[in-house]
C-alpha cells in the first residue's frame, strides 16, 4: 500500500461565525495490485484550528469580501502554512451567507486564496448532510442500525437530516437560527434578516435597522 500524507484546509464562513481547520491526512492506494487504484483517506489529523470569528458583514444584505480574505489570511500566517503548501480542502458558505448579495464574489475571492479547493455555497440540502456527518450521526445510524435524526441550528438557518442503517432518508431547512435579528448595546436593531423581516409583518410587526427592540402591544 503506497501511502503519503497531504495537507487540508478547511474554511466554514457562516450566518453568524467565520473558522478554519488546518488537518493532515493520510492517504492511500487502498486497491490489491491485481484491481484499478482506489485512492481513500486512511487517516486524519487536526493540527491547527482557528479562532471563531464573527463573520464579517458589509452595509446592506453584503458580506465583507476583504475583511474575510484579510481574516483567513491572518490565520494561514498563524497556522504557520501558505497556499503552497496546501493540497486540497475546502470553503464552504453556509446559512444565510450563502444568500447574500454578493456570496458568489465571496466565493471567487476564496478561490483564488485557497487554490484547487472545492468551493461553493452550501444549499439547504447540502448544509444538512455537512452538518450531521461531521457530527457522526450517519456512523451512529450505521454502526447500531438504528434511526439517527442530527439538528444543526445556526445564526439564520436550522437544518435538519435523518439517517436509517447509516443511508440518508431525510433532510429538512428552516429559517430559524440564533441571529436573524441582532442588537447593539443599547437595544438597537443593526441587522434583520428579511425572512424574519415578512414573517414579523405578516404578524403585524414592523422590523427597523437602527430603530430599538421593543415588545409588541397587546391586543
């Protein structure tokens, strides 16, 4: 078995929260010598996790493309690597990043800092699958061939996939998560989400950027 080791970057820019992932993984030509080669990851090793950053947000329905190229790579530098250095990897934008104006720029920006990565914005139905594999729900569905049901609840959205003997049976997205309205210090609003924006109108209450939180009225 021909082995060799290679390095990975992960980079997660989400509703509420920018991280990165730097591991080392073993690879391997896991085929006998008499089958075609099948390359697998025999092994893997997390060497260098970033801070959680708040993602950084432009004005309007924006993300800040320079302060995120700018903050991923502060992190190379302290991870002590470049963009050389890096085999694969990938940048995913999850939650309601991947809806802003301008994610696709985002993209593009990380791309050309990243190199040959997978880069995209996550969908609901890819978001849900991310999130319960890396919480080991479809190991768990597989290894005890039972039903395994992982929530992940973010800054904009909720996202929900469900495994039977370790196969995907279900995936589900909501519009729920833990900042679709945010405040400054003193109770002012300094974002709304626009999906709670129409649901909040649909009930009759009326969301301001810059203008205070404050309990509806009774009827």
């Amino acid at each position: 078995m021909d082995a060799s080791t290679i390095t990975s970057v992960g980079i997660d820019i989400g509703t509420s929260t920018t991280s990165m992932v730097v591991s080392r993984l073993a690879v391997a030509n896991t085929a006998s010598g008499f089958t075609a080669p099948h390359v697998a990851i025999t092994g893997a090793e997390i060497v260098y996790r970033s801070e959680i950053y708040p993602t950084p947000q432009a004005s309007g329905n924006r993300i800040d493309v320079a302060a995120v190229a700018s903050l991923i790579e502060r992190e190379y530098e302290r991870a002590g690597i470049t963009p050389a250095d890096v085999q694969t990897g990938a940048v995913i934008i999850t939650g309601e990043s991947s809806r802003k104006e301008n994610a696709e720029l985002v993209t593009e920006s990380m791309s050309e800092l990243a190199g040959e990565f997978v880069v995209a914005s996550a969908g609901p139905d890819l978001e849900s699958i991310i999130a319960a594999k890396g919480a080991g729900a479809q190991d768990y569905s597989r290894e005890f061939a039972c039903t395994v049901a992982n929530v992940d609840v973010g800054g904009g959205t909720s996202n929900i996939a469900v495994f039977h003997c370790g196969d995907l049976v279900s995936k589900a997205c909501w519009d729920i998560g833990g900042r679709l309205v945010r405040v400054d210090a003193d109770g002012r609003m300094t974002y709304v989400s626009p999906r709670i924006a129409a649901v909040a109108r649909s009930l009759g209450i009326e969301l301001v950027v810059g203008e205070p939180t404050r309990a509806p009225s009774a009827a």
